[in-house]
C-alpha cells in the first residue's frame, strides 16, 4: 500500500472537470487532491513553489534521474528557433528552456523568462547572470493568464511542465496565440500517462512512496512532492490536450511522446487570428 494516499488517473468526465468551463460554472479549481475557490488556487500554487524553489532543480534531476533535460532539448529543438528570434518561455521556473532557446537565438534575439513566481526566477539566476552569452535573457514577473506583451510580439512560446499548474488552461494558451506572430510556433512540455500499464503501475509505485519521502528526507515536505504526481494524473491526455490547442486556433498540432509517455511535448502553428475563448 502506498504510504502517501495515489488518486488514480482520471477518468476523461474527471479530466474535464479540470478545464475552463467547468471552474467558471462551479468556481472551485483543484490543485493536486485539494480544492480551492477559483481565485485561490493561483496563491495556493505561488505558495507550493515558494516552498519547493530553493531545491527545485536539484530534485527534478534527482526524480527523473536526469531524463528531464533530454526532454526540454527535445522540446527546444522542436521549436526550431532561428538565430535573431524572439522567444517567449512561459511557466519559465528556473529557466532550463530559456537557456536552450537563447542558445539558438543568439545575441540577436531575444528570450523572455517569464513566471509567477518570484523565488523561482531567483533559484535560476545563477544558471544565467554569470553568462555572457545568456546577457539577452530578460525576466519578467507575471500571470500566464494575463501576459502583459502586445499582440503577435513573438516568434515563439514555451511551456515547459507549468501549465498543468493553470487554474484556467485554455485561458492560458489564449494568451500564448495571441501574442505569437501569425505562422509562429508554439510547443508544450507536460507530463502524461505512462502508455505500457506494467511500466504505469511502477511509476504509480515510485511516486506515490519514493517521491514523497526524498521529499521530505531532502526537503522537508513530502506534500510538495505527492502534489506533483497528484497533478499529472488529473491532466488531459496526449489528444485531448490537441484538441484543446485546435479550438484556441493553433493548428498543425501534434506532438512526441518521450520515455514511455511520462513526458509528451505538443507543438503547434498559429494559424488563425482569432480564437475562441
């Protein structure tokens, strides 16, 4: 039996429940197994990475065993960002994708490091103050659902395993298609449902009783660290989450599933110039 409780994957009525029109219609949005009013939930999850940002890049190399930084190239390079671009990293953390995409741009372009969260931005700085090559990097502090960046400002965006943490999803890619030029493009790093079920029931095992205790061991706070896989089970999958991007008016959607699904990177175009909320 686990030592911290496992919710199960969601089943697709649950999964909805996770989007726009049902938060809107209920106001109540859930961030893990908690559920919070709609205008909680983005102070309950500024407050989880207040607490998780100190170690957070050393945990995430740490659980994944170093796989996530193969993933982010992989999602960067889907990107196809040319020299003298400009870059938008959503949901930026630490900036790992911020780093990868202002080493294609180039001192010519520019890259956004844009988040929420103040102490993330900060634990990341180390990674990229010292750099000169990295000087084009800018931070901003803000809402992903309300970015503060005119229309058709940017070559590209990026999301990397931050969206999930929304209160409102479509909301959020609304913004990302709006301030991309038209024909810019767009990829989205989340996390997913292993697609073999023996390798599914593991990875259920490792971070419903591994996680949480390195948490706490490491950090102090096994509940950060049963909050993120709670989180991923509750997510769309692979076509549901392509068919949200193609109703908020991306289009030549698809996307690459990496290590057995538990990582899946969505790209799209802007093809359309107005989108539906």
């Amino acid at each position: 039996m686990a030592l911290w409780q496992n919710p199960g994957w969601f089943d697709a009525s649950n999964r909805r429940e996770q989007l726009d029109d049902h938060i809107r219609g209920t106001g109540k949005a859930r961030f893990g197994i908690r559920t919070f009013s709609e205008k909680e939930k983005a102070f309950a999850v500024r407050k989880h990475f207040n607490k998780v940002a100190p170690k957070y890049d050393f945990m995430n190399s740490l659980l994944s065993f170093g796989i996530q930084h193969a993933w982010k190239r992989q999602a960067v390079r889907m990107l196809n960002i040319l020299p003298g671009q400009n870059v938008i990293d959503i949901c930026a953390g630490t900036g790992d994708l911020s780093i990868l995409a202002a080493r294609k741009t180039g001192k010519k372009g520019r890259v956004i490091l844009y988040d929420i969260n103040h102490a993330m931005i900060q634990a990341g700085r180390h990674k990229i103050d010292p750099y000169p090559d990295l000087s084009h990097i800018r931070y901003v502090l803000g809402d992903a659902e309300k970015i503060p960046f005119p229309d058709q400002s940017f070559d590209a965006a990026m999301a990397g395993f931050g969206i999930r943490n929304l209160t409102h999803l479509k909301r959020g890619f609304c913004e990302m298609h709006r301030i991309l030029k038209p024909g810019g493009r767009f990829v989205c790093l989340e996390f997913s449902r292993p697609l073999n079920p023996v390798f599914r029931s593991l990875y259920d095992f490792y971070s419903f009783n591994i996680m949480p205790f390195l948490g706490e061991v490491l950090t102090g706070s096994a509940e950060s660290y049963t909050c993120l896989p709670e989180t991923i089970r509750m997510f769309p999958l692979p076509d549901e989450l392509s068919a949200i991007l193609g109703k908020t008016g991306f289009g030549k959607i698809t996307y690459k599933v990496m290590t057995n699904a538990i990582a899946v990177a969505h790209t799209g175009v802007k093809t359309k110039n107005e989108v539906r909320q």
